[in-house]
C-alpha cells in the first residue's frame, strides 16, 4: 500500500466502456500502475474512478492516457454516454443475434435437421460467424493477455480454439453462444445497478436556497459551504445536513434513515440532505454538504459496495 504525502490530491474521473467486474479491474491496475498514484477505486455502478495522487509526480494526463491505453474512455466534464450507451446496447444485440443463429444451426446439426447444409459451409463461413459473435468476449480476453491477466472468459477461449483446432466448428460455436449470454447477462446486471443508483442519488436537491449577506440566493447544492444558512420552504428537499437554527416542520427522512413516520424537528435538531419537508419552515445551518453528507455517504458505500463483491459475486 501506498504511503499518503501531505501533498497528494484527490480526483474523480468518468470512465466509460465498463461493462463488467473485470472491467473495472482493469482500469483499477492501470490507473495504479501509473508512477505517482498513491491509490485508485473504481466504481462500476457509477463508472467513475477515484485517484489519489501525488502531482509532483503525475499528473491528470498521464492517468487519462493509461485508462485509455487499457481500452477504456474518460469523458470530460460534459460529456455525456447516452450516445455510448445506445451502440454497446446495439452491439450486445447484434451478438446475441449471431449467437442465436450459431445455435439454430448447430441443435439443428445435432439432431439431424441441418447436417447436409452445415456440411456445406466453409469453415471460413463457420469462423467469421465465430469472431462476429464473440469479439467483444474475444477482445476483453486478448486485452487481459496483453497485461498477462486471466479473466472469467479465459478458460473458455482457450477451449473455443481447441475446438476449432480439431475442426469442431459446432462445438466451437456453442461455446460462443453461451459465452455472449453470461455476458448479456452480467452487463445487464450492472446496467440495472447503475439506474438504481441514479434514481437514489437524484433524491437530491440540485439546488439551495442560502442566506448571504441578508439575501436569499439561489445556488447549486455542492457551492454551500458548511457553516453557511440555509433556507427550506414546505415541499422542498432539505440540501445539506445541518441543525435547525430557527422553525419547525415535519419532515420525511424515510430517504435516509429508512423511517415510515415523519420526524416533527425544531431549533436544535439535526436534519439531513435528502430529507422532505412537509409541513413548515426552516433555517439550517450546514454541517456537511455534498458526499460529505450522510446522504451522500449512502450512495458512495452503495458504490463501493458494487465495486468491491467478491471473485465469485459477478456485478
């Protein structure tokens, strides 16, 4: 493990493409092989990666590069992946199109039904439909090779081309078939993980309502400072955690603390970010803001719990 420096610095990067747990291994082992990290989490249900460095001896560059360099993609600031998403999802379909086919011919092979046709398609046929089907299997696999890495799908490939070796073509296109399958499958699962922690972490508010210089202002939830005032009407979400300093409401912390009831609050509670106020008025003043709140904490450790399952839990 790396030793802190007084001068390490902390950043947080979007990184697209990352489909599966050994995915996110990867950009985890090439970010940390950059000299001057100090640490690196990547979080699949959330596609960041969270880099401790020391800038004195590396710099955003290079980490971007290395990521890049695994196969992976940064996205800047506003850079969206709607559009990312949409072709791994056409891919993924593609794949499972070519799979299914694969195996219409070889059950029907097996059972008699198509011996004479797939007798008389060319082995160049068999392999295109092969490489077609499998890549995106066949790429992760060569990729994890090149670093000297084995992966879930390693032992698989390593029986394909057995099979393909001895002129086993339908043999060979079976194991395509189910490998594109599990693969569907575990995509699925992290794409699933990934919406449930979007839909949890725009609870939410965007948006304050501070007390500077006498005035209300309207600002973006992460720019409130702690210490700083701020101002909740009925029917808006409490952005920050703090303690009341003047007003009372009802308020629904069911987001945060899991409770059915509302909590009746006054001077000198504590509330917290995400938390609903139904009935009345309050002044907060801010205690933690952000992923410093407990809200946010939430949503973190639910990322990092994502992250970091065990070699048999497949996100």
């Amino acid at each position: 493990m790396s030793e802190r420096t007084p001068a390490a610095e902390t950043v947080e990067l979007a990184v697209l493409g990352m489909d599966c747990a050994d995915c996110a291994r990867h950009v985890e082992r090439a970010i940390a092989g950059v000299p001057g990290v100090l640490s690196a989490r990547v979080l699949l249900a959330a596609e960041r990666a969270l880099v401790e460095y020391d800038p004195a001896r590396a710099d955003l560059d290079a980490i971007r590069d290395a990521v890049r360099r695994a196969g992976y993609d940064v996205a800047g600031g506003a850079e969206t992946d709607t559009s990312r998403a949409y072709t791994r999802s056409v891919f993924r379909l593609l794949g499972l199109v070519f799979g299914a086919v694969l195996l219409v011919v070889v059950l029907g092979e097996w059972l008699g039904l198509l011996e004479t046709v797939t007798e008389r398609i060319p082995w160049p046929v068999w392999l295109a439909a092969i490489l077609a089907g499998g890549w995106p299997v066949f790429r992760n696999v060569l990729r994890a090779a090149l670093r000297r890495q084995v992966v879930a799908h390693t032992l698989m490939t390593v029986g394909l081309l057995a099979a393909i070796a001895v002129g086993e073509w339908a043999a060979a296109a079976v194991v395509v078939f189910f490998m594109r399958i599990g693969d569907f499958v575990e995509r699925a699962t992290t794409e699933r993980a990934r919406r449930a922690v979007g839909e949890l972490a725009r609870l939410a508010p965007q948006t304050a309502r501070v007390e500077r210089e006498g005035v209300e202002t309207v600002v973006p939830a992460a720019a409130v400072q702690p210490g700083e005032v701020v101002v909740v009407r009925p029917g808006e979400a409490i952005p920050v955690d703090g303690e009341v300093i003047e007003g009372a409401a009802t308020v629904d912390q069911s987001a945060v603390t899991g409770e059915s009831m509302p909590a009746e609050v006054a001077p000198g509670s504590r509330v917290f970010a995400a938390s609903l106020v139904r009935l009345g008025y309050l002044r907060v003043r801010a205690t933690a803001v952000g992923p410093d709140s407990t809200f946010g904490r939430v949503i973190r450790l639910i990322e990092e719990a994502e992250a970091h399952r065990g070699p048999v839990q497949r996100a």
